[in-house]
C-alpha cells in the first residue's frame, strides 16, 4: 500500500507585518500557525523565519513580503530572489548565496554549455557573445529569472527599483521604467497600458524589469 505524500500548507504570499507573521492565500489573509511551503523549496516557519532549499536560515523583517515566485520585497522598494543567482548590478557580477552577496570571482559554465564570465560577458553554447546588462538575473544552472522593478512613495519622496539600484526622484524628475511604466516624482504613475496612479506614502507598485536573455 502506498504511503500518502504529506500535505503542506501553501500561500501565496508571507509577510511580517506589525510583528505579525501573515500569509496570503485565495485573497484571505491569516495568521501563520504552521510552517509554510512556497516554490522553489521555500519553507517559512512561525518564528519568520524561512530556509530555501534547506540552506541557511533567514529572518524575515518587519514589512517585508516573501511571495510564490521567491521575490522578497521591502518596505523600500527594494525587490531580490530569495533562491541562489547571479545578477549584474552597478556594472559588476554579484553571486548570492542564502541571501549573502559576493563579487563573482569565477566564471560559471552552466549545463547547456554557455558560460558567463566574471568581465560580464556571457558566452552562449554556440560561441556567441553577449553582454550582460544592469538588472539581469541568473539562476546557477543557468536559467534567466524575470526581474523587477519597483516604484514607491516614501515619506513624501518617490523611490525607484530599477536595474537592481534603488533611486530617489526629485519632485520634478521622470523615470521610464524597462516595461514602458513612467514614474514621476511628485507621485504621479503612467503605467503602461496608459492608466494613471497617484501613489499614496508607503504604496509599491511592481512592474516588469530586465527579462535576462540567452538566445
């Protein structure tokens, strides 16, 4: 007879909020009273604190949100994977590992063949060459991640993730975001499907960012 898999408590989002530990799921917010699973072998538990893979243990902070797609965003803006990547931010290669960054100081050839170097050039399976641009993401076995970019009203002040950086916007300052979205920096948002968002303090808007591409 077959042993019966173990059933997980999923969600589709996790956050601490006011010291509460919540999870999202079907649009219901609730208390989390067990451990739960999100992709990617995410597994938060109910002292906030989750493991990806079994690897390190991390802590969750105060407004902070963990979602089905191992984004963890922060009341800054601020957007990352939570699962182990390579991303070109400023210029340079960063290698994160449970959520610890480090220049990548090797080149990593991944399964299909291609390779990407520590100069930031990627090199596909068929001898391309190809230049890794700010906000690109990679996993470590090689597969592009989609990022994000963020938009959020701080204290009266306009915040933008984009290309993995966070900027400040004056109040008569734009920003074309990587999907067509436009920021302006007294709160206005053009989204880019033309509808338009007035930002309340604290409100983050996520938008598509750098989608890393190896063909």
């Amino acid at each position: 007879m077959g042993i019966a898999a173990e059933s997980h408590k999923t969600a589709e989002r996790v956050m601490l909020k006011d010291g509460k530990l919540l999870s999202v799921e079907g649009g219901k917010t609730t208390p989390v009273k067990e451990a739960v699973y999100l992709p990617y072998e995410i597994k938060v538990t109910t002292n906030a604190t989750f493991t990806v893979n079994k690897g390190k243990e991390r802590h969750l902070k105060e407004g902070q949100v963990l979602d089905k797609e191992g984004m963890l965003t922060s009341p800054d803006g601020s957007v990352e994977p939570v699962i182990d990547h390579v991303a070109m931010k400023n210029g340079k290669l960063i290698l994160v590992k449970d959520g610890e960054s480090t220049p990548l100081d090797h080149d990593i050839l991944f399964p299909d063949g291609s390779k990407l170097v520590t100069d930031g050039t990627l090199r596909t399976r068929d001898g391309r060459l190809k230049r890794v641009i700010d906000g690109e993401l990679f996993k470590l076995d090689g597969e592009a991640l989609s990022s994000r970019d963020t938009i959020t009203l701080q204290k009266g002040k306009v915040v933008v993730q984009k290309d993995g950086s966070l900027l400040t916007l004056s109040p008569y300052q734009s920003i074309m975001m990587n999907d067509g979205t436009k920021a302006f920096g007294n709160g206005t948002v053009v989204m880019k499907d033309g509808s338009t968002v007035t930002l309340n303090d604290g409100q983050i808007l996520t938008v598509e960012g750098v989608t890393a591409a190896k063909n």
